[in-house]
C-alpha cells in the first residue's frame, strides 16, 4: 500500500502500520492453508482477528487525522486520501470475509472480530461480508464510518459511566471523611462531659463532707449553749445549791443589798 501521497508525518505512520496489518494478514491466511490442526488453525484464526481489530482501530484514526487536517490540504489531496481510506476498508473487509469462510470451515464460533460475545452470532462480520461482495465503494465508506460512529458512542457512553462512578466515590470519600471528623467531635465532646462529671462529683463530695462537719460543730455548740442555759436556769431557781459553781456575772446580789442596809443601820445608830 506504499503511495507517493503527500501526506503529514502522522498519516504516514499510521499508513505504515496499517501496511504492516495487510501484510501480516496476507502472509497469516496463506500460513492458515498450510496448517492441517484444527485447534492449531483456531489459533491462529484469532491471531488473524486481532491483527484486524488493530487495523479497524488505525483506519479509524487514519479517518480522524484526515479531517483534523482538510483544512491544510488541498482538495485534491483530501479526495486522494478519502479515496486510499475506501481501499484500505475495502482491503479489511475483504480479509474479513476471508475470516469468515475459515470460521465456517473450522466449525468454530468461539472467534469474534468485534467483541459481539461469546457464543453468539457475528452481525459486524456478517455487514462486513456484504459490504465486500455487494456494495459499492462509497457504501463501505457509509457503512464503516457507521460502525465507527456506533463504537464512538459506545466508548462515550462508557467514559460518561465511568466519570460518574468516580463523581459518586469522590462525594462518598468526602461524607465519609466529614462523618470522621464529626465522630472524632463527638468522642472529644463526651471526653470533656465525663472529666466535667467526675469533677463535679468530687466537687459534691468535698462539700457533702464540710456540710457534714459544719452540722457536727453546730450541734456541738448548740449543746454547749443548751448547757449554759440550763446552769442559768438552775442557778437562778436554787442559788443556794452548792453543786453548781457561781457562773462569773450571774451570783446573786443579796449579800451586797444586805451589806448596805447594815451600813445604813450602823449610821443611824451613831
């Protein structure tokens, strides 16, 4: 597929590569001819599938480099590199119904080109074979860039699913972490309510203890004062018994009244 195309240093390498595909396709069927196993064939038949799937890859890109560039080219360069693009799909197409006929020989449907899932039918190779063998040039066109289409939105679809699943495990580390922190609160918090309680019961305590020695000292005194007073009462009632010592203050005045009226007497009589 070498070409004296102009063509930019990264349309060139993909068109290397893409050469190197059909290459190595062409070399693999005719090595797939030669090999009498069939599991040996089987392999090497899915060798050859992903040998394709790469090439369908770099077609689709070598598309995609093309239009970034359509506005630098010429549009007779533009319509020669659309034109080598239709060859190229036609050329895989083509190995694709190669594919096909060696699957239906082999009996084996284990081998999908497109991912489509094990065990059943094959609908891109199917469209593939019918492109090679009834439509025109600009219909391979139409229909791979359909395909291509459907697999762009296909990965978008996966890239939105796949953002949203980190959005959803970003907020939930986030709450998560915020719910850590309003925990980590919380224990201080109850720390602080437990050290506050036992202080105040050793608070409570301390002043159970002095309003009990306070009681004690009142009682004490109010016996002492009970005490006094009952002296008083009794010393005033009987001032006579000797039991009870004269309290300072409280002895009864009757010698001092008598000692004046004698002295009164006395100087009278003088």
């Amino acid at each position: 597929m070498a070409s004296d195309l102009p063509m930019s240093a990264e349309l060139e390498q993909i068109d290397g590569e893409i050469t190197d595909i059909f290459r190595a396709l062409q070399n693999g069927f005719q090595k797939l001819d030669k090999i009498k196993d069939p599991n040996r064939q089987s392999k090497q038949l899915e060798e050859l599938t992903g040998k394709m799937r790469e090439c369908k890859r770099l077609i689709k890109e070598f598309d995609r480099q093309i239009k970034d560039e359509e506005s630098q080219n010429p549009p007779e360069v533009n319509k020669q590199l659309n034109e080598k693009k239709q060859s190229m799909i036609k050329e895989l197409n083509s190995y694709v119904a190669l594919r096909k006929t060696y699957q239906n020989s082999l009996g084996n449907k284990r081998v999908e080109l497109f991912d489509m899932g094990t065990g059943g039918s094959d609908p891109v190779a199917e469209d593939n074979v019918q492109m090679a063998s009834a439509m025109s040039n600009q219909q391979l066109v139409d229909a791979g860039m359909k395909k291509m289409e459907e697999t762009d939105q296909a990965i978008e679809r996966s890239k939105m699913v796949v953002e949203q699943t980190i959005e959803v495990g970003a907020q939930t580390a986030a709450n998560l972490k915020g719910q850590t922190e309003q925990m980590g609160r919380i224990v201080n918090e109850l720390d602080t309510i437990q050290f506050s309680i036992k202080k105040a019961s050793q608070l409570v305590k301390e002043i159970g203890r002095q309003v009990a020695t306070d009681k004690c000292i009142m009682a004490f005194l109010f016996l002492i004062v009970c005490g006094v007073i009952a002296i008083i009462i009794v010393k005033i009632v009987n001032p006579h018994n000797k039991d009870i010592r004269d309290i300072p203050g409280l002895a009864p005045p009757a010698p001092t009244a008598r000692r004046l009226l004698s002295l009164e007497a006395f100087k009278g009589f003088q």
